[in-house]
C-alpha cells in the first residue's frame, strides 16, 4: 500500500520508454492554426482517492470537481481527515487519484510515468510546506539552488537566480544563513523563495503558515499577495479562516466532497487588502514583542 502523501511509483513492466525531450517543452509545440487559447490552470473532474488499509477501504476524496483559473488565488480549507492534504498531493503531482482526471494546464497526468511527473512539477509548480523542509547545516542560497541543481542548471547562473529570488523575499542580507540561525518567517521565507527560484506558473502551499507567529504570518501572506498581482496562480491550503479570507475564492472540504466554493473576489482583480489575523499562531508571551 502506498501511505498518503507518497509519490505512486510505477511497476517496471508498465514504465514508458524514457522520452527524447521534456514533456512540458512537447506539449508547447503545437500546430500552426490550432486554437491558441489557453485551458484552465487546473481542471479535477471527479476525482476519488481510496487508501487500502489491510481489508478496510479509507475514501479521503469523492468525486471532487474543481476548476481554477490561471491567475487566481485559491484557499483550499477543511479540518483534519477532510481530504484537503490528499487534494494537495494530486494537486502537486505527489500522487495520482484512484478515479476520475486531473488535468494541470490542460495535461492530463493519468498516463504519465514518473519522470513525466517529475518533469511537469519541477517546470510548473512551486511547493510551499508548513513544516519549511528546508536542508540543516546549508546556507539559505544553497536551499533555494537545491531545484535547479537538480535540473542540472550550470553553477553561476543558479546562483544567481537563487539570490535574485531570496531578494525577492526581502532575505537578501541572510543569504550565507543557515536554518538554525533563522526564525520561523525568515525560513518560510526562504522556502518560499525555493518555490520562485524555478519561475513556476502555480505555488501550491500546504499550510505554510501553521507553524509561525502572526507577524511572521502576515510577512507571508503579503509574498503570496504579490506573487499572485504578478499572475502566478496560488493555491493555499489551510484550516484557519482569517488566512483563508486573504484569497479570492475560498473551497471548502468535508468527509472528502467539497461542501462550498464561494468567490469573494474576481479572477484578474487585485487580492483582498491583508487583514488582521485573529487565528494566526503567537509565540508564547515570553518571546512575543513588546
């Protein structure tokens, strides 16, 4: 059985031949003439996600159909066991669900093997988590490298990408840090910009600020704010209210169905003006500022 979160893995008997070029640059050549006009940048249709545990049968998604538009910034709320973490891991590629489609910028993932997949997160998507994930003992610039070393991107034009996007997060003066050294905002910080540093067209954030204080969670939420006024598509999930009425549509999930889906701002208009957070996390009152 696979546990939640992990990526599926292929038997070797039904993996594809290795592919002679990336996938997401196939999927750009098209056709002269063919309409040009660009499909959403998410389409779920009915998707279901059933986890067998021994002889009991766990459904953490049923038929859930959701559409997102390029450009739109999206909190995806719901407690714990709603299915909001297992809608995030097909979101991202992590994992495929057991019925229905997902299609990410009009490619459907159902027939791909795992370096399709991998190739479709590493060029799309930017990841976010609570828990930061960033690399112990490592400066914060070789954090944010780490996604183009692996994408076998040549030394100095990696680096300077990665301090171009620790810039961008306002950590320009803690590039040579390690995670130790830094407070919780500094290394959300600091994952966020790990997140930009592939220039992805969708952030996708599991609750990235469940582990920090409210100022710190502000600091946050006005990254995302304006990532998303330069038209990258953000997908935020979290349980708390007020950091979900900073997006413009708010989708809620219960028992794994989505149980409302209401638009308090339109597509193409600026995000809701940041609002004092009530249910953000505080440090304790030893450590919080006078």
């Amino acid at each position: 059985m696979t546990p939640p979160g992990a990526p599926r893995v292929r038997s070797a008997q039904n993996a594809r031949p290795a592919r002679e070029r990336p996938l997401v640059e196939r999927a750009a050549r098209r056709p002269q003439g063919t309409d040009r006009r660009r499909p959403p940048a998410i389409v779920v249709e009915k998707v279901s996600k059933t986890y067998e545990l021994g002889q009991i049968k766990v459904r953490a998604l049923r038929e859930v159909s959701l559409q997102i538009t390029r450009g739109d910034f999206v909190a995806i709320m719901g407690s714990s066991g709603s299915g909001k973490s297992t809608l995030m891991n097909i979101l991202g590629c992590l994992d495929l669900p057991t019925g229905g489609r997902y299609l990410i910028d009009g490619t459907d993932v159902r027939d791909m093997d795992e370096d399709d997949l991998s190739d479709l997160r590493n060029r799309k998507i930017g990841f976010v988590f609570q828990s930061f994930n960033l690399v112990a003992r490592t400066s914060a610039l070789a954090n944010v490298e780490l996604p183009l070393a692996y994408a076998g991107v040549d030394r100095r034009v990696r680096r300077e990408r990665a301090q171009q996007a620790l810039s961008a997060v306002g950590m320009a003066k803690r590039l040579h840090h390690q995670p130790s050294e830094l407070s919780g905002g500094q290394q959300q910080r600091v994952a966020v910009a790990r997140a930009l540093v592939t220039n992805p067209t969708m952030i996708l954030a599991d609750e990235p600020t469940g582990n920090l204080d409210s100022h710190s969670t502000e600091d946050v939420l006005r990254i995302f704010t304006r990532l998303n006024e330069e038209s990258r598509t953000v997908v935020l999930i979290t349980h708390e209210p007020d950091v979900a009425e900073q997006a413009k549509r708010v989708v809620h999930l219960s028992d794994g169905q989505v149980t409302e889906d209401r638009r308090s701002v339109g597509v193409h208009e600026p995000p809701p003006a940041l609002r004092h957070l009530k249910t953000a996390h505080r440090p304790p009152r030893s450590e919080a500022q006078p």
